[in-house]
C-alpha cells in the first residue's frame, strides 16, 4: 500500500480510535464497572489456570487490568483493526503467559477455531449482528468452551418489552451528559450506533444463550444508564 492510499484509512482510524477512547476514558459505557466485574468473578470463580479467549479485544488494555492478578494462563485476542492489534501488543506485553493476537473478523475466526478455551470473554461488539448471527457466535464459543468453562458478554441490552427504537431514543438522551464529544463528533457516533446497533431484551439475551447449548444464563451486572448488562453462561453447573 502506498502512503498516499495509507493516508485515509489511517486517518479514519485515529478519528474512529478517538471517539472510542472518549467514551473509555470518561466512562460512557461503563467499562471501568464491567471489567471490574470480569475480575472479579476471574479471581472469585476459576480456579485453575485458564485459557482466555478475547473477542473483539481493540487494544486490550482493559482486559491486561481484569487479568491481572488472576490464574491466566494463555491469552488469545481476535480484533479486525491491525491498528488497534499493535496497540493490543504493547499493553499485552506485561502479561507473564503466552499471547496469541488475531487479525480477523471474529465471526469467521470463530468458525474455523480449534483450540480449546477455558473462558471468553466478549464486550460491546455483538451487538452489531442480527440475532441469527448472534446465536452462530454463542454457538461456536459453545464450540471450543471446555465443559468446565464460562462465557462473558456485555452488550448492548433493551429491557423486556422495549423495541430497538425505543433502546435507540434512551441512546440519544445520553447527549445531555456525554458532554465530552464535539458537535460532529457526536453526530458521527451516533450515526454509527444507529445504522449498527442491534440490542436484545434481557429474556432473549437468556433463550439464546440457552439455545446455544448454556445450561446456566446469569445476569451479573446492569450499567447505571440500563443501557448495557453483563452475562455469564455456563455450559454446565460444575465449578471450574
């Protein structure tokens, strides 16, 4: 690729990295909760070295800030951005385990995964598939997931009985106190959220998780805003 076709996609990267790094670093979404969350039950509940498997990862530095401290034992990150992948690297390198980074979509990474995986972990990134597509990734994380294992995932949530325009317009309304995003900025967001965003209600988070093959759905954690939860599921009723 030449510098001058390098150029534009380089500069939509640091526009799109930007907006992104604004709603981590002022909270937006709430991931300081969520990953402390993820920790937590890391520490509380696996209790052997396990395998974690990060999808969607980006740059991975809230995940090096859950994982530390716990029983990892071989990182694997799966991200289509090779930009946010070489930041992932740098923040991976603290880790004292085996890192293994993917530049792929998640979806067909996952259909073609082998390895065993003892956890996984998913945020804010499957919301953009429809529901079918959804149950084909719960389904192959249910795939390669040991008997033992557990699956995360804080997404995008509606409450039971409320449609995606309804989740969409309670988006909008965060206007008024995501104070730190520009005019265009915001539009540019928003625009992005509104072409791409799919949300389920609680329920139907629960039933596809069931129909993949979890035997256990648990909400852990509902953001302030009602907005976003956190699931774990379980293939079975073992500890691991």
């Amino acid at each position: 690729m030449s510098n001058r076709q390098h150029e534009p996609s380089q500069a939509i990267f640091q526009q799109e990295w930007r907006i992104y790094r604004t709603l981590v670093d002022e909270n937006y979404l709430f991931h300081r909760e969520a990953y402390a969350c993820l920790h937590q039950i890391l520490v509380e509940d696996v209790r052997h070295p396990f395998r974690f498997l990060d999808i969607a990862c980006g740059d991975a530095t809230a995940s090096v800030d859950a994982l530390t401290g716990t029983r990892l034992d071989h990182y694997y990150g799966i991200d289509l951005s090779a930009g946010a992948l070489e930041l992932a690297r740098q923040s991976l390198a603290v880790l004292e385990c085996p890192v293994t980074l993917d530049h792929a979509d998640f979806v067909e990474a996952l259909r073609a995964w082998s390895a065993p995986v003892d956890v996984v972990w998913i945020g804010l990134s499957l919301h953009h598939l429809q529901t079918p597509e959804k149950l084909e990734v719960l389904g192959a994380i249910r795939r390669i997931l040991t008997k033992d294992g557990l699956f995360l995932i804080y997404e995008d949530t509606s409450r039971d009985g409320e449609d995606r325009d309804s989740w969409l317009q309670r988006w909008d309304d965060q206007k008024l106190v995501w104070t730190a995003y520009t005019p265009e900025e915001w539009k540019t967001m928003t625009a992005h959220v509104h072409a791409a965003d799919y949300p389920e209600t609680t329920s139907s988070w629960v039933s596809l998780g069931h129909e993949a093959g979890f035997a256990e759905v648990q909400e852990v954690y509902v953001a302030p805003s009602d907005l976003f939860r956190l699931f774990a599921m379980r293939p079975g009723t073992a500890a691991l």
